[in-house]
C-alpha cells in the first residue's frame, strides 16, 4: 500500500506542477463565462443598427410595420431612422431599391452623417404586402424575422379588421391563453414544479462530469506513462514496485487530479449559485442530488467507469513512447466515448426507451447513461444488475491491462492493436 | 555458503526464438560477478528473469534465499541497460522517490541521497530538474538511485555504456567499494576489461547459451598466450621453437606466435637462445578476456 501511495502523490504532485493543470482549473470557469456572457457583451457592444423603411404600398402600411417593428424589436438592436429626402412616395419601387442601396453600401451617408445599415422598401398592399430588405449583415437573420413577423402583424390585422373584428377586441384575443398544468406521478405533489425536474438536470450534470473526469484522466494517464516510456523510467519502476500498486497508484494519483479540478469548478459553481440564483435553488438541487441515491449510484458507477477507462488507457500508453503511437487505438477509444454522449440528452427526456435500456447493459455505456438515467428511477434490478455487470468488466479490464501493461513497459516494439493484444495473453512472459 | 544468486535449467522462449537456453550459475554473496557477452547473447533477458520481470520458460532462480525475486525486491538495486528519470524531478526527488518505494523513509533517503550525490560531484547539479543534467550526470544519478536503499543484491545491466573513461573509472571503483561493505554485484557488459579487473568470477554468454562459467583466471587460461617477435630469425626457425602453434604476421612484420595451451614461453625464449636465433623484440603476451572470450565461444557473437 506504501508503495502504491508513493505513486499516487508523485503521480498527483509532478502533474499539479505544470501549467497544464492550471490551465485546465481555470479553462472551465472562464470558458463558462465567455460562454455565458460572450454573446451578450457582444451584442451590447455592437453598434445600433440604423433602418428606413420606404413605404411605397397603397394602403400606406408603412407606419404600421413600424409601429410593430418598435414594439417587439430590442432597442439596442434597431433603431428606426427617417428616410433620406431624396426618396418620397413619388420614388418607383425600382428607383428606391437603387437609391437605399447605396445608402447601405455606405457611398452615400444619412443627413446626420451616419451610415445607413438596413433598409426596406414597401410594396403591395395590407392585403398583400411585400418587401425588399437591403441589409450588409447577410449572416444575420435577425432583421429579416422581424420584417417578416411586423408585417405578417400588419396583414393580419387588415384581414381581421376587414372581417368585421374590431383592434380592441383583436388584442384582447391575442393575449388570451390556456391555463396548462402539468402533473407526474413521479412529482413529489403530483404536480410538477422545477423542484421535481431538479434530479434530472442533476443526473445529466453528473453523468456529463462523469465523462468528462474520464475523458480528462485517461488523457492524462497516457501522456503519463508515454512519458515514463520515453524516459526510460518503467522498467525501474517495474523492479520497485508490482503491476498492480504501479497501475493503481498511477490511476488514483490522476483521480485525485481530477478530483481536485472538479472540486475547484463545483466551489466556483456553489458560489456563481449562490450569488445568482434564485434563493431556495442551491437548497433544492442539494436535496435532488441526495434524492433517489443519485450520488451513491454516481460514486458506483464512477468508480467502475473511471477504473475501466483508465486502465486500457495506460495500459496502451505503455507501449507507446509517442502519442502519435497510441492514437491507432486511442482514436477508436475517443469515438466509443463519444457515443454515450449522443445518447445523453435522450436518457434524460425518454429514459425508458428500448434502445436506452439496451445501450445500458454495453460496459462502455453504462456508467454513463445509467447515471443519466438514475433521477428517473430505473427498475432496481436494472441498477443492481449493471452495477454488478461494471464491477465483473472493470475487474476483467484491469486484469488484462496489468498483463498488457507488464508486456508494453518491457517492450521495444512500436505500438499496434495486435501486439497489444497478445501482451495481454502473454504478460511480457 | 548459502548463494546470493542461484539459476538451474534457466531458458526463456519467445515465440520460435530462444532467448535464454538451459543457463544455471551461482553467484557468492560479497562478490563482484560478470555477466559477459555480446549484445543478444541474452543478458538482459537474464537479469529481467532474476528479477522476476519476466518468467522462465523452464528453470528455478533463487534470489536472496526467495524462489522469487519480487518477494526480496526491497534488498534488490537495479539499474536498467535503457536508462532515464522523470525530467522534471530533481536528483535528490529521484532517490527519496525510488529510495521510498524500496521502504526507506523520506527523511533517510534524503539525507542518504545528498551524501551520495556530493560524494559523486554532483552537489550542485542535486536541486536542479533532471532534465537540465548532462548524460553522465544524469546516468550517476540513476545510478545512485539504484543504491540508495543499500541493496544487498545489486544487478547493473551494461552500467559502463555512455560513461567516458573517467566516470568509468569512478564507477569500477563504486563497484569496489558496495564488495567491500558485504553487497554481491552483478553487472552484464560487452566490454570485457572492466570485467577483468573488478569480477572474481564470470560467466560467458553467446547466443544464449552458457560458454564459460569460473574465475578470470581460468577463462584466460583457456586463451593461448603470444609472443610478439620482430628480428632476423626466419618463419620456419620460428614454427620449430618448442610451444609454437602458429604464426602470424602484420602489414608491419611484426610476428606473433600463438603457443600451445600448457606451453611455457622461457622454454621456448631458452630454445630460441640456445639456436642462436636473432630477436629484437621478444615479447610474452597474456592473454585478455576478450581472447579467452573468442576461444570459449568459438568466435560466436
């Protein structure tokens, strides 16, 4: 055990002093917040966007459109400007495409001296209206929802008005809508509230961390023992210690890793809770992670999981001296971790479905999508089977990656599938 | 006396190829023992073997009074033929780390490894990472690592390769030295003088099979001895002395002479005094390792 513990802290201290590990602790909270944040800040720093509109139609809708444009659009976002003097309700359609074009294009400025970024020209009637938008932003599809839905608006009102409905009673139809409640057996009072679906939100952030403390291990693991490899420093460690303490010291010194980065993220969370969320959320998602035996099963699922991973992960890095080396298996391995993840939002909506509950019993799924699948409440035998399914394919895979281990740390050959697996038959022996 | 190293039957078979074939030798405690022979003669596989790395195919190796190796490894130093740290650690890290996984505690292991390292020049260099130190420096630190945890059983695989001659000096006699206070050294190596002057007894390897297995003297003995000649005296004076064998000459009419085993070369100087033949240079040669080498083997490398 002293020996397994003396890997473990090296494992854990030499990777805790790199500026890799610092990076990936801050990586999350910043990217979460350029995430969070990112578009916003560049929304409000964009400059307000200048539109006209040229209402050449013969019912005059122009105002309208307007009108319902200035209600519905974000102020910052738009912001409607008279038309130049140069176009009047004299202007043939053709003739006010052309002038507003160069307005948009820039060769021609507003009389306050700004540019134009947006313009439309009008045309038809409220029956049948019909616009041409001349905008620079071709990628932004904002503008042209908001014509669209203004003067969709507009006809609409026309057809109403026309039928006989009078505007007062048009808006008091529109605001009208249908008290919908929604009730589960599985909620606490029958009828759901975001309490109820906290469990769920919560398995999907536990499985998704999950996979994630898997993902970042093995990686970490492989360049670990490439670097062992390369620097000629396993087969000392092999006449120091047994395969056994090596692989578990190596595996629970980079556990302890990403358990620190995670412990890191959920304080930076707690807090980012606490300050922003509405008050009675942080009490009510702990009580979801304590409901169901969401954590028990995560710790289960985890630890067979992690144990799983990454054991072939280092296994194969003991072949390897380079990562390009280890990528014949280890890209195969990436796109079988992939997989669960595809699946990941569906355990959360149908939980129950028959391909779901299949995918579960496959090792490299399990510890996954049954996490996932934990707030929904899955059969117990379904829990108990698989987690005794994960205990016996872990205890086999670390099995086998000790042998394959044994055999790639004495082995000068270049890394391939076949040789991996015979070392596994043969131990290096 | 009870063997620090005992192999019986040793052979290792990977695959079709025979790595190892029917080996057994001892090895006294407190000894200074060479395991000689050519790269691929199975050395390496040899000493992985003795420390349980890799299983015989067939054979019984008993290491410290343990049928197995790895049940002693504590009281076992290794240094590997292929050789490197962990780059970012320092040399005192490196020993209190392998110092530790041999049992020692960190405090000891750390004031053992300061001690070594100063005593091996390396005072300064002892805080910096690994990967700042040059080879030879960074080959005593593997070296001293080894140590550390005072071994009774030391096994070096090649430990002279990428030493220059001065840190191969240094190194024979740390070798001298971990005789003296009771450790039993194994050392393989290719080059057989280091073998010459430090091992009591060696074992001769070629393609994996035992050739020789006693002390130095007695490989040698083996070997004939030459004597060098240059003079007037004609190659057929020189085949009629008493002891010759056969005759050689160089691009610069130097003549060696090859003597029969057993033959003693003031017999043959006497007989060549005696027949008036005219020498300038009559020079007796002992024959090295590296002969006795060449003729327990048979030339095979």
């Amino acid at each position: 055990m002293g020996r397994l513990l003396r890997i473990a802290a090296r494992e854990y201290f030499s990777y805790l002093k790199t500026p890799g590990f610092w990076l990936s602790l801050l990586i999350a909270p910043v990217a979460g917040a350029i995430g969070g944040y990112g578009p916003i800040l560049a929304d409000r720093s964009a400059p307000t966007r200048t539109m006209t509109i040229a209402d050449l139609t013969t019912t005059r809708s122009g105002p309208a459109v307007a009108a319902v444009i200035r209600a519905r659009a974000d102020p910052h976002a738009v912001r409607l400007t008279p038309l130049p003097t140069e176009i009047t309700s004299e202007t043939t359609p053709e003739q006010a495409n052309v002038a507003l074009k160069s307005y948009v294009a820039g060769d021609k400025l507003l009389p306050d001296g700004k540019r134009l970024d947006a313009a439309v020209v009008l045309t038809g009637s409220a029956d049948a209206l019909h616009a041409d938008l001349w905008t620079r932003e071709i990628g932004d599809r904002t503008l042209v929802g908001l014509v669209r839905e203004a003067g969709s608006a507009v006809m609409r009102s026309q057809h109403l008005a026309a039928a006989g409905i009078d505007p007062n009673t048009l808006a008091t139809i529109d605001s009208l809508k249908p008290d919908v409640r929604e009730f589960s057996p599985k909620a606490a009072t029958g009828r759901v509230s975001l309490k109820d679906r906290l469990p769920t939100f919560a398995a999907f952030g536990l499985a998704f961390t999950l996979w994630f403390m898997v993902l970042t291990g093995a990686g970490i693991l492989l360049n670990s023992v490439i670097e062992e490899k390369s620097n000629r420093v396993l087969e000392v460690l092999l006449s120091s210690a047994s395969v056994p303490e090596i692989l578990g010291g190596k595996i629970l010194g980079v556990a302890g890793l990403a358990a620190t980065v995670l412990a890191v993220w959920a304080t930076a969370g707690l807090i980012a809770l606490f300050h922003f969320a509405p008050p009675g959320l942080p009490a009510d998602l702990g009580a979801a992670l304590m409901s169901k035996g969401l954590l028990i099963e995560f710790a289960l699922y985890f630890v067979f999981g992690y144990l799983m991973y990454a054991s072939i992960f280092v296994a194969v890095g003991a072949f390897c001296e380079t990562p390009r080396e280890a990528q014949t298996l280890v890209g195969p391995m990436m796109l079988v971790l992939a997989i669960p993840m595809i699946f990941l939002s569906s355990a959360i909506k149908r939980p129950d479905t028959p391909l779901l509950e299949w995918l579960s019993w496959v090792p490299p799924f399990t510890p996954f999508l049954m996490t996932a699948r934990a707030a929904s409440g899955p059969p117990l035998w379904e829990v108990v089977g698989t987690l005794a399914m994960m205990a016996a394919t872990s205890a086999a895979v670390v099995w086998l990656a000790g042998r394959a281990f044994r055999a790639g740390a004495l082995s000068t050959a270049k890394f391939d599938i076949p040789a991996f697996f015979r070392g596994m038959v043969s131990a290096g022996r | 006396m009870v063997a620090a190293l005992a192999l019986d039957g040793v052979s290792k078979r990977y695959g079709a190829f025979q790595a190892v074939n029917d080996l057994s030798f001892q090895v006294q405690p407190g000894s200074i023992f060479g395991f000689l022979g050519p790269n691929g003669a199975g050395k390496t596989t040899t000493l992985r073997m003795v420390l349980g790395l890799v299983e015989p195919t067939a054979g019984k190796i008993d290491v410290l009074g343990a049928a197995d190796a790895r049940k002693v490894r504590d009281r076992i130093g290794f240094l590997p033929e292929e050789r490197g740290l962990y780059k970012r650690m320092t040399p005192v890290e490196a020993v209190v780390f392998f110092a530790g996984l041999k049992g020692v505690s960190s405090a000891v292991a750390k004031k053992r490894g300061i001690a070594m390292l100063e005593a091996q020049g390396l005072g300064e260099a002892m805080r910096k990472p690994m990967k700042s130190l040059s080879k030879g420096m960074s080959q005593k630190v593997q070296i001293i690592t080894a140590l550390a945890h005072e071994p009774e059983l030391v096994i070096l695989d090649e430990p002279f390769s990428g030493l220059d001659p001065v840190n191969q000096q240094s190194l024979e006699t740390l070798i001298r030295d971990l005789a003296k206070r009771g450790a039993t050294v194994v050392f393989s190596t290719h080059v057989m003088s280091h073998a010459e002057r430090l091992c009591e007894r060696v074992v001769l390897m070629a393609k994996g099979k035992k050739a020789f297995d006693g002390t130095v003297d007695e490989a040698r003995a083996a070997a004939p001895r030459r004597l060098v000649l240059e003079g007037a005296a004609s190659d057929e004076d020189i085949r009629a002395l008493p002891g010759v064998e056969a005759l050689t000459t160089d691009e610069a009419g130097v003549r060696t002479a090859s003597l029969t085993r057993g033959a003693a070369a003031h017999d043959t100087m006497r007989a060549a005094f005696e027949r008036g033949l005219a020498f300038s240079r009559f020079e007796v040669r002992e024959p090295s390792l590296h002969d006795a080498f060449i003729v327990w083997t048979g030339g095979a490398a």
